[in-house]
C-alpha cells in the first residue's frame, strides 16, 4: 500500500518510513513546508509536496501518516479524511483538547488510528498476552519508567521545548505512551489520573519531567516517571507489571527501536524465566503492518473514541499539574 507521511522529521524519516518499507508498504509521497525537507524526500526517488491538499489531489496515496508538530495535526487530519484518505497521526492527538475533540469530530467514518506504537512492539504484544494467560494472576500494578536527556542546545531548535506547538513539555510528548500501554495490556480503561511536573535541570520554557499515578476501572494502581533530564547512559525504559502471583519486566522496550528483554519472576520461588517475542520486529514495523490490515478490512484495535477519551483525562490532569506548579 502507498503512504503519504506529512511531516518528514527525524521520526517519520528514520523509523516510520523504514517501518513502512519493513512491513510491505512503500512511500509514495512527503508534504512538509520545509525546502530542505521535500529535496531530502525527492532524492530518495519520493513525490514531494508542499501542501497536503496538492498531495490527495495526485491520488497517490492510500493512507497518510500524520507527524507534523503537536498543534499542526489538526488540518492534515481533515484534508486526508476529507478525501476518504485513512489518517495514522503522531500521538498526542494535539496540542489541545479543543484540536483534539476538531479531529474526533472530523473523522466520522474513516479509518483513524494515533500512532501509539508501544501497543505494537513485541514484547509489549507477549506482556498483554502472559496477563491474558494469568501468568501473574491478578494484577496489581503497572510501574513505568521512560526517560531520556533532551538538553537546551537540542531543544534550541526543536518544537518538542515550545509550549504552543508541543503543548507542554516531557509529559504531554512521552507520558501518553504509558498511560495508553497500560491500557492496552490490561485491557481496560483509566479512571484517575493525577500528574507532577517538574522542571529541575534544564531552562527552558516547559516541564523536563513528571511523575504520574492514575487508577483502572478494576483499580489496578499505575505509576511512570517520564523525563528530558535522564542521562542516556543511566537505565532509563523499564516497565512492570506486579499480579499476585508474579512480577513481569520488560526492559530497554519502550522506544523506537526493537529489542529489549522480557521476563517473568515467580512471586513463590522468585526465579526468573525469559518469554519469547520476536526481537527484530520494531514498533514502527508492526504498527505499519497493523494499520494497513485495518485499512484492508481486518480485525483492528484503533480507536479515536478510546484515544479522545484518554486525552480528555490527561488533559484535566495536566492543565491541573500546571496550575499548581
């Protein structure tokens, strides 16, 4: 299948359009209003646009991955939709709550997914399935750790630092993450949520970390630290799922790259046993793959009413957060 990527920035360059090429589709074509950005794609033999309107009119594309700035995803959303055109867009939804509830809105009957490639790596994939399977009976808690160093000579130059089109800071750009994993692998929504936000380390103009504890309809307790000002060197992805009779740990998962390690520690004996996944497959990979299966009409678990609800809960959470500050 053919995909147009709006937005040709570091992520959709490097893992997503190598995703999409992993998983059988192909990039048809590239809109971003930088020059650099559309040469950079036409050099590697893909159509280059300015706009997305003069990219669904070439009818190239099959479906379009959105991974523009947080505020800007709004329009490329409604051009893509507009033309029948099934819309992957980088989490989070938006910058705001008010783009956010514009998309739902917008998309009506077309495909829809947010691109929360987590739920799609493979160790994530086995966790779900070992909770499934009560490989640790009941859960009791989901504990998260995603980090890393985002120091200002980076942020200088790079949206993720502006209030306006990132929204906020570490926690609005890696925090959704979690919170959607946790839903994923328990199967079932949050409830609570309640955010602290930080800005420690590094003088620029949004939180460079946060520390966030939210509740499950059944309340399973969630915990995750998330944060820009991580050495990169320190153990920084680790997630945890405690049950009653057992503890599973996946570390060096939760990112754009493949890998990691998944165990399982008895809560009786506390030996350790390795679950299997495949090791190679990258998020990105299995994401494009899941979303091109929907858009053939398979079985899918893409929601914009479940990801407009999670957004509505972060949002009350974090405007509160940055009150309080």
């Amino acid at each position: 299948m053919r995909w147009g990527i709006i937005g040709w920035g570091w992520v959709a360059r490097d893992h997503m359009a190598p995703g999409i090429a992993a998983s059988g589709g192909r990039v048809s074509a590239v809109v971003d209003r930088s020059p650099a950005a559309r040469a950079d794609a036409a050099a590697r033999g893909i159509a280059a646009f300015d706009t997305v309107g003069a990219m669904v009119a070439a009818g190239i594309c099959d479906l379009a991955y959105v991974a523009t700035p947080n505020d800007a995803h709004l329009e490329p959303v409604r051009a893509c939709v507009a033309a029948g055109v099934p819309v992957l867009c980088e989490k989070p939804l938006a910058a705001t709550l008010a783009d956010a509830e514009a998309m739902a809105g917008a998309v009506g009957d077309t495909l829809y997914g947010t691109a929360f490639d987590q739920r799609h790596h493979p160790a994530h994939r086995a966790l779900a399935q070992a909770i499934a399977g009560d490989a640790i009976g009941r859960a009791i808690a989901v504990r998260i750790v995603y980090a890393c160093w985002v120091g200002p000579s980076w942020t200088a130059d790079n949206w993720r630092a502006d209030p306006v089109r990132a929204g906020g800071g570490a926690v609005i750009d890696l925090a959704l993450h979690g919170l959607d994993l946790t839903q994923y692998l328990l199967a079932e929504p949050l409830v609570d949520l309640s955010i602290m936000l930080q800005r420690r380390i590094h003088d620029y103009p949004v939180d460079d970390g946060g520390m966030l504890t939210a509740r499950t309809a059944s309340g399973v307790l969630m915990q995750a630290h998330v944060a820009y000002n991580c050495p990169e060197v320190l153990p920084r992805r680790r997630l945890e799922v405690l049950g009653e009779r057992g503890l599973l740990v996946a570390t060096d998962t939760m990112g754009q790259t493949p890998g990691g390690t998944l165990v399982r520690r008895c809560g009786e004996r506390g030996t350790e046993t390795a679950l299997p996944f495949d090791a190679d497959l990258s998020p990105f990979a299995a994401q494009a793959a899941a979303f091109m299966a929907a858009a053939r009409g398979g079985r899918h678990d893409f929601s914009m009413e479940r990801d407009l609800m999670l957004m509505r809960l972060f949002d009350r959470a974090y405007t509160k957060a940055r009150r309080c500050r």
